[in-house]
C-alpha cells in the first residue's frame, strides 16, 4: 500500500509539471498580452465605423485568447483526477492550481464580458446609426 501511495505520488508530480509548464504559457499570454489586449478595448470609439475596425481587430484577438482559455482549462481537468487523492503532500499542488484556476476563470470572464460589450455597443451604435439616416430622410422629405 505505502508502495503504491508512493507511486501515485510520483504520477501526481509528473502530471503536475506538465500541466504547470502549459499553465505557465497560458499565464505568460494571459498577462502580457491578454490583459493588455482587454484593456485596450475599454474606451471604444465614437463612430459606427471605427467602432466596426475594434470589433474586427477584437474578433481576431478572441479567437487566440479563447484558445488559451481552452488550453488552460483543459490542463487544469487533467489535475481534477487528483482531488480524491487525500494525501498530506499534494496540498501545495492543490493550492498552486486553484491559483491557477482563479488566474484562467478571472481573465476568461473578463473576455466574456468584453466580448458582450463590443458585440453590445456595436448593436447600439447601428440601431442609432438607422435612427439618424431615418431622421435625415424624414427631413429631406419635409423640405422637399
């Protein structure tokens, strides 16, 4: 029995390395370009058109940003076979991944969320756009 706790040890140790050197890219991404990325999409501008380009150039990022979500998440579930392991020595590998964890949820939500902004704000910006040309039409008819 000691022999086999000593063995899932060692697998706990192995698997763990991979998932953290893949979580150590994901996180390297994360916070120098993906927190910056998000960042810059704060102030989105004034005009249909430009607000057009950000939404474009914002899709592009999504698509890479959302791959290292998946990534992150996926490194993570390979750990979640741990958790039954009640083992006195994996407690700092849980307390590392659940830093981890809240690192990719954090981020991931502020992805979502800024994603529903944009598509959001863009919606508005041609409803209003719609709403103007009607106006200009109703009132080159009315000086006609």
């Amino acid at each position: 029995m000691l022999s086999n706790k000593r063995i899932q040890e060692l697998e706990l140790v192995m698997e763990f390395e991979k998932v953290e050197e893949c979580f150590k890219e994901v996180s390297s991404w994360i916070e120098n370009v993906g927190r910056k990325r998000l960042k810059e999409t704060v102030n989105l501008d004034d005009s249909l058109e430009m607000l057009l380009q950000a939404q474009k150039q914002f899709k592009e990022f999504d698509l890479v940003a959302s791959e290292y979500c998946r990534r992150g998440q996926e490194a993570l579930k390979k750990m979640n076979q741990w958790e039954d392991l009640s083992f006195v020595d994996v407690h700092s590998y849980r307390v590392k991944l659940q830093t981890y964890e809240d690192e990719l949820e954090d981020f991931c939500t502020q992805l979502d969320e800024t994603r529903h902004r944009v598509c959001e704000t863009v919606r508005l910006y041609e409803f209003f756009d719609k709403v103007r040309q009607g106006i200009c039409c109703t009132e080159e008819g009315v000086k006609s």
